[in-house]
C-alpha cells in the first residue's frame, strides 16, 4: 500500500441544500431530502443554492468525502463476498445503516427495552459541564455521529465555556451527515461545520487540524457514543483506539460512550424487544445487500436472534434461516445455499467493565483522566488523554 494522499473531495454545500449537492459522488435526492426546512439564510443567502460553493468558512457544511459512493460499494461487495462464503457466515454491522436502518436505529433508542441512550443521555446531561471543563475544545469531533441530540449536550457545554468554534461530524453516510450539518449550523450561529464522510476505522488520519481564525488554542475534543466501541472486535478495538490515541495532539481528548456488564436478561431484551424493531433492524441489512448488489434474500426466511455470549462478553445478534433456501447475488455472481437453522452472525455489541476499559485504553495509550456512569451504573462515558 502506497501512502498517497486519500481521494478525497471537498464541497460546500449552501446551508439550504436544494439544488446544491452536485459535488460528484453525492446522491442529490438524498441531499435534497436531507435540506428539512430551509436556514436562516434562506434561499438566495449568502451560504445559500447560488452562493459559492468549493470554499470554506461561509454559512455553509463543509464536505471532506474519503469515501466515495463507488468505494463504499466496493467495500460492502467484499465483505458479502467474504461474509458469505465464510462458515460460519457473518456479515458487519456497519451496513444496518441505509436510510430505512437509521430510522430503525431512531426507533430502538426509544424502545422501553433498549437502555443504553437513554443511560447515556443522563450522564451526559449531569457531566457535561466537567466535561467541557476538563477539555475546553475549539472543535467537537463526533465519530460515527448520526443524528444525535447528544452531541448538543456537548456542544452546549462548550457553548457555555465560551471555547466552541467548530463541529466535525464523522459518518459514513453522507445523507445523515449532512442532515446533522445543516441542523447544527442553524442551532449554533457561528459555529462552522466540517463534515467528514469516512470509515472510522480506516480513514481518522484526515480529521481536519485547526478551524479557520482559532485563537486560545485549537483543542479537539472527539467523542464516540453510543456504546459503538462495542460493535468492533477486540483486536479492531485495539487498533481503533490506537488510532485515535495517534490523531490526539497535548490537550485533546477522546470521550468514549460504552455500555456495561449487567444482568443478561436486560441485556437480551434490549436486543430482542416485544415490538419486533430490533428484528426488522437486523433483517434490514438484507434488504441493503438486495438493492446495493441486486440479491433475493427474502426476508421473511430469516428469523432475528439476539443471544449473550459470557465468554466474550458480548451480545450476538444473528439471522437464522427459517428453512432451506438459495440466496443469489447477482452482481457477485454468488450463490449461496443456507440450510434451515444456520445462523449468520450480523453483529456483536461487546459490554464492558469500569476497569476494562481503563485498561483496553491504557493498552492503547491513553490514559483515563475521568470516568462517569449513570446512577444504575449501565452506561459508562470515559474521559482519557494521550499518556
Ligand atoms: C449503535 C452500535 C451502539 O450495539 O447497541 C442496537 C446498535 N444493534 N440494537 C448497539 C444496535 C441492535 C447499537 N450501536
């Protein structure tokens, strides 16, 4: 591998979207979905459908692709390939996350069953403040942000401290990100958004340096929440880590949201809920590969299963062919055959201890400075430093 520079292009997009995504890979159906109501701005504005676009600092989203469309094909097309001629199959849980499983993933943070962004919404919400103090950042980095209303308790908080410039959120889905985008660009008068659409575990060597006219410094601040850490196994986690600790400069620091040990049936029911949304979510990852690589997965042959692994530590969720079956992908020219019964792993979602992960990230060099939970101690958000 040579290390050229990534192909990356940059866009910005006019704080109203309509008209205005034609920067090249972008699906400009998306983006005009994405536009919601229109900015302050509004049509005509300075950061407005006729206003510059290839440049930055105006009232615009700042767009860095290090993931084209054609790229992330490419990748989806491997990791079938590979899923499904391994035994036992397994595909990664990265590509839940078209449209259709966003909104199913909006749906399981709601589920009575499902705790963890709930849990991590209390402590942030109590913690915020020390947060911001213990890193008054310029730039608040989001990895794997979504559309999440708990990046705002953070951007809150360094609002608060006087120290917030910019938003860098980070996502593979480039529709999601700059929906977040135009959101937070409107909630948060000058403060400037710099998307970057990329995989975190392969592009964080781009994370922009500091925001244009910085002064006191140009701290980053990079959270990851949710409990996603949990989705990667344990080496993957190791070298994330590792990545990330690589990228923190003196004063930066990562905020990790992870979810923790408990009691197994709490944890099975968060993942197997009464209203069936987390089975659709799972299933969905098949209607992705059917429109993305012309396949006939039917998903009514596939029943949803979530079990806990002690050994590992860590939730399993699977899809159990419900009776024999042939699978055809016709743009890998792949058959496969699944017998009634066989389970294809599609996820795990690893729990962790306080102590755990004080030492998963001391192995990685970084150094836990705080750490909070919830008062029920199920959900834990990690302050650590470069050491
Ligand atoms: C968003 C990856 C943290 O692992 O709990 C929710 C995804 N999967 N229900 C998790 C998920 C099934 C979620 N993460």
């Amino acid at each position: 591998m040579t290390s050229r520079t990534p192909a990356t292009a940059r866009v910005t997009l006019g704080s109203t979207f309509t008209g205005a995504a034609g920067g090249g890979s972008g699906d400009p159906d998306k983006a005009r979905d994405s536009s919601g109501s229109s900015g302050p701005g509004g049509p005509g504005g300075p950061g407005g459908p006729n206003g510059p676009r290839g440049t930055e600092g105006s009232a615009g989203v700042t767009v860095d692709r290090h993931l084209a469309a054609a790229e992330r094909q490419t990748s989806l097309a491997a990791d079938v390939r590979a899923g499904l001629t391994s035994q036992p199959r397994e595909l990664p849980p990265k590509w839940f996350y078209d449209a259709t499983g966003g909104l199913l993933f909006d749906r399981i943070t709601r589920l009575p069953e499902y705790y963890p962004t709930r849990r991590e919404h209390a402590v942030l919400t109590a913690h915020a403040d020390e947060i911001a103090a213990a890193c008054p950042a310029a730039t608040l980095v989001e990895l794997g942000s979504g559309t999440s209303e708990k990046t705002r308790l953070l951007l809150d908080a360094l609002r608060r401290l006087g120290t917030l410039r910019r938003f860098v959120p980070f996502d593979v889905d480039e529709a999601t990100l700059l929906q977040a985008g135009a959101d937070i660009l409107r909630a948060y008068p000058g403060v400037t958004v710099r998307a970057v659409v990329g995989d975190f575990e392969r592009h964080l060597g781009s994370l922009p340096g500091a925001p244009a006219g910085a002064v006191g410094g140009d701290r980053r601040l990079v959270a990851f929440l949710g409990g996603t850490i949990g989705n990667l196994q344990p080496a993957a986690r190791a070298a994330f880590l590792r990545a990330v600790r690589d990228q923190l400069r003196d004063g930066d620091a990562l905020l990790l949201g992870a979810d923790l040990v408990k009691d197994t049936g709490r944890l099975v029911a968060a993942y197997d809920d009464s209203a069936g949304v987390t089975a659709a979510f799972n299933r969905n990852v098949l209607s992705v590969i059917n429109r993305e690589l012309d396949a006939d997965f039917d998903l009514r042959g596939f029943a949803h299963v979530a079990v806990w692994n002690a050994e590992n530590s860590w939730i399993e969720m699977r899809l159990r062919s419900v009776r024999d079956q042939e699978v055809t992908v016709r743009a890998l020219d792949l058959v496969a055959r699944f017998e009634e019964g066989e389970q294809m792993r599609t996820e795990i979602s690893a729990k962790f201890t306080l102590d755990g992960l004080r030492a998963e990230l001391a192995a990685s060099g970084l150094a836990t400075s705080r750490q909070w939970t919830d008062p029920d101690r199920d959900f834990s958000v990690t302050l650590a430093v470069p050491d």
